[in-house]
C-alpha cells in the first residue's frame, strides 16, 4: 500500500501524522471537538440563516443606498466592539488554561476580571457616541443625517459586548448547547421583529437596528444566567494587568483585520457610491455562507488546541498541522461552489442587486485567506507573542486600503473584491513566516498552494458568459469534478486523509451524546 493511503486509526493521528510528527505521539481524541464543532455549527448557520431570510426582504423593501446605510452600520459596530474588548476575551480565553482544573478560583478570576474590564470600556464608548453622534454620524456616514442609526449603535455595543464574552465562558465551559440557545434567542427575536416591522409596520433602517438590539439584549440576558457562576468571582488588578499585557497587543491587530474585511465598505462610498455598498454588501452575505462552518470549527478549535497543548505540545502541533491542510480543503471546495453558482444565487434572492455576483470570488479567496490566518494565530498565542501580530496585521491593512484605493476607481465592488482577497493572503504569508519563528510546526504548505492555485483557477468560470442555464449548470459542476480530480491526483488530499475527513464528520453524528456533555 503506498504510504500515503495508509488509513490512520484515530483522527488527527496514527500514520497518516508521520509526515508531521514522530510516530510515537498519541493522537488526541477528537470526539469532543467534533461535537463542539457540531454545536457551533447550528449555532453558527442561524446567523447566515437570518441573513438569506432578511436578505430579500431588505432587497425588496430598502433602495441601495438604504442598504448601504445598514451595511456602513454593521462595519462601525465591528469597530466599536474591537475597541471596548481590548483583547481581554482572547485574553480569557488564554490565561483560564493556564490553570488546571482543580484550580477553580484563579480561573473564575481570570473570567471575572475580563468580564467587568471589558464592560465598563463598553458602557464608555456607549455614552461617548449619544454625546458625540453629530460627528460620528458624518464620519461614518458622510453626512449628519443618521444620528438616529449611530444612538442605536451606542445602545447595541453593552449588549454585544456581553454577548460575545458570555459566548467565550461558554466556550472554555464547554457549554455548547447553551451557546446555542442564546443564538437562537438572538435569532428568533430579531427574525421576528424585521419580518414584522418590515412588512407589517412599514419600518425602514432604523427599525430593522431596532430590532438587533432587542434580540442582542435578550440573549446576552439568558447568558449572564447560565455563566453567572463563572464571572461571580473577584477582579484581580494583578490577573487585569496580566490580560491587558496579552490583549492589548491585539487591539491593533483587530482594527487592522477590520480595515482588511470592512474598510472597503467605507472607501466604496467615497469613491463609488452608497447604492455599491448595497450591491457588494449582497455579495459579502454570500461570502459569509463560507464563514458557518468556519466560524464553528474555529470556536471549537480554539480550546480544544489549548487543551491539548497543556497536556502534550507535540501533541498539538501534529494537530494543527493536520488541521490546515483539511480546513484547506474544505474551504476551497465550498468556496468554489459558491463562485461558480453566485449568478444563480443572487438572481433568485436579491434580483435587483444582480451585480453582486462578480465580486463573490474575490471575496470567497478572502475569506479562505482568513480562516488560514485564523489557524496560525493559534502559534503565537501559545507562546504568548502577540505583539507581532499588530505590526503584521497593520502591514497588510495598509496594502489593502492601498489596493482598495487603486483598483475600487476602475473596477468598482470587483476591486474592492480583489483588495480584500490580496490583503488576507499578503497577512496569510507574513503571519505563517513569523509563526514558524516563534513557534515552529510542520504545516503541509504546498498541499494547502495546490488547492488554492485550483481554485481560483476554477473560478473564473463563474464569471464567464455561459449562456444558457442548460449549458452554464453542466460547465459548473464538471469544475467543480475537475478540482477533486486534481486535488486527489497531485496528493493534495490523500485517500487516508479523506477517512480522517470522515470519521470527524461522523463524530458530529451521536446528537445524544453531544447533548449529554454539552
């Protein structure tokens, strides 16, 4: 049998690790990430989930420039919540495994502290916005009529701050089926009241913010229920200077990942116009679809590699080495889909915003590029080097807005498309260089360039005048045959490799199990 389909007999180890790691390493079991993973999932396909039901909604019912105004008010709230965390729910996330589990107290002081840290910076910045919403609003907006949608912002930032943290508890808690149900409390509320307000009240963007910062605060009400233990301990100025040590660093790191994934909303309309906003904040929704599963895995990633670093660093390095080369993959392949089909998609749930199909496969690259990205930070966390992090992440941000300035003229939502793809990969090389000097581990990196050269390659057929639906449908899904093809043919993905696939998978299956240890 060739050596590269010997079939491992756990996931993430066994043979099929020896290209990463002596064969006398135990592989990790990853029956719980898969169920973790699970959980996350659902959770995670609730937002996409509202955004496909909102989406033609808001098509039909808001002009582009209304839709632009509501995506302008997205990307600020993004910003406003990288400011008030500080860094200090990475920071959490951190220092709760550097305790054992019979270390109770410490690691309910770490919550705690990060917890009223982090929401006394929220409640600042509320207050600072209803006092200074006049120029917020010409800054963000252009103009000072939206200061309406800039107070709602204001009282939308305590809730999603608590939310998110909450969120964080419940992660390290492993308290995913109650993740899920503070989701789906977001969900259902905020669902409601748009597809109400909307078609029932004749609401328009403020209304629909409206709506958001209901569902937010009665989610975050339902979390601070169910981790309330975990926060009830006492702020430690020692554990606070600690966190901010390792957070702060990330504050710029942050505001520069949000140039790279939102300021081209903002320099769209300047240059273009508010109705382009609209236009490529349609393509972004679809974009986003990438993010479900993405998003998932990561949430659960995270502890698990943590985890398993505490107990065995070999042991985690094997882990994620494996790990971008299959998140790699499955990044790729769903992105592909999706570019190739974008036409298709957008004709049915946002027909007058039809433009927007030709900016979903730069944006589908960027958004593979982040989820790399999102895995190699996991090195400098480990060995507590986040400072570098800043100066990288500031680095391809200014090459992005360079980029969104130059091509955004001749190329419109494309451009800005593109700016964004070049942006994450121009960050995916320089954080994979540094990585490997703070702390090494054996990535496959030319299995994961196999897979993007393919992909990108593939996608341009989505954009290609096809013609007929009975001659595009057939083209598209021979591409997307030919990149399994290739990717298992080049080695890319081996038959082993593709087991491992599997048998993760199938750990998602035992819902009993999962609820029974959520």
């Amino acid at each position: 049998m060739p050596a590269d389909d010997r079939v491992p007999s756990e996931p993430f180890g066994g043979a099929a690790v020896d290209l990463v790691a002596p064969a006398d390493i135990a592989p990790p079991d990853t029956a719980p990430l898969a169920r973790q993973t699970l959980a996350y999932g659902l959770s995670g396909l609730l937002v996409p989930l509202v955004g496909m039901i909102t989406l033609p909604i808001f098509a039909r019912t808001f002009t582009q420039a209304e839709y632009g105004v509501l995506e302008l008010a997205t990307a600020a709230t993004t910003v406003a919540l990288a400011i008030v965390d500080a860094g200090l729910t990475a920071a959490a996330l951190r220092g709760f495994y550097d305790y054992r589990d019979d270390q109770e107290n410490e690691r309910r002081t770490v919550l705690t502290t990060g917890f009223y840290a982090s929401t006394a910076l929220a409640l600042v910045l509320a207050v600072l916005l209803v006092l200074l919403r006049r120029p917020v609003s010409e800054l963000i907006f252009g103009n000072a009529h939206e200061q309406t949608v800039v107070v709602l912002l204001a009282v939308s930032i305590p809730a999603l701050n608590t939310w998110r943290y909450v969120a964080e508890v419940m992660r390290v808690r492993l308290k995913a089926f109650h993740y899920l149900a503070m989701s789906v409390i977001a969900t259902v509320v905020t669902t409601t009241l748009i597809v109400v307000g909307l078609l029932a009240l004749g609401w328009r963007v403020n209304g629909a913010l409206v709506a958001g910062v209901i569902g937010n605060w009665a989610a975050a009400a339902y979390g601070l229920v169910f981790v309330g233990r975990s926060i009830s301990g006492h702020v430690s100025r020692a554990q606070l200077k600690r966190m901010l040590a390792y957070g702060l660093p990330l504050v710029p790191a942050v505001l520069a990942a949000w140039a790279l994934a939102l300021i081209d909303r903002i320099i769209l309309a300047r240059l273009g116009s508010v109705a382009q906003v609209g236009q490529y904040a349609v393509a972004n929704r679809l974009s986003s679809l990438l993010l479900i599963g993405l998003t998932a895995f990561l949430f659960a990633l995270t502890p698990f590699l943590l985890s398993t670093y505490s107990e065995d660093p070999e042991q985690e390095k094997a882990a994620r080495a494996r790990t971008l080369t299959y998140l790699t993959f499955i990044l790729t392949l769903s992105g592909l889909v999706l570019t190739l089909f974008a036409w298709e998609i957008v004709t049915v749930v946002a027909p007058g915003f039809i433009e927007a199909y030709k900016a979903v496969g730069p944006l589908m690259l960027g958004a593979v590029g982040y989820g790399i990205v999102s895995l190699l930070t996991t090195g400098f966390s480990i060995a507590r080097k986040t400072g570098r992090l800043a100066a990288l992440t500031l680095i391809a941000a200014g090459v992005n807005i360079g980029l969104n300035f130059a091509l955004i003229p001749p190329w419109g939502i494309v451009g800005a498309g593109f700016a964004t793809a070049i942006g994450y990969g121009v960050l995916a090389v320089s954080y994979y260089w540094a990585a490997q000097r703070v702390y090494w581990t054996p990535y496959e990196w030319q299995k994961v360039l196999i897979m993007l050269v393919l992909a990108s390659a593939l996608g341009v057929i989505g954009v290609l005048p096809l013609g007929s639906e009975a001659v595009a449908i057939p083209v598209k899904l021979l591409a997307v045959t030919a990149f399994l093809v290739a990717v298992r043919l080049s080695g890319a993905i081996t038959r082993a490799e593709l087991v491992e696939l599997k048998r993760f998978a199938q750990g998602m299956i035992p819902l009993r199990t999962w609820r029974s240890r959520a």
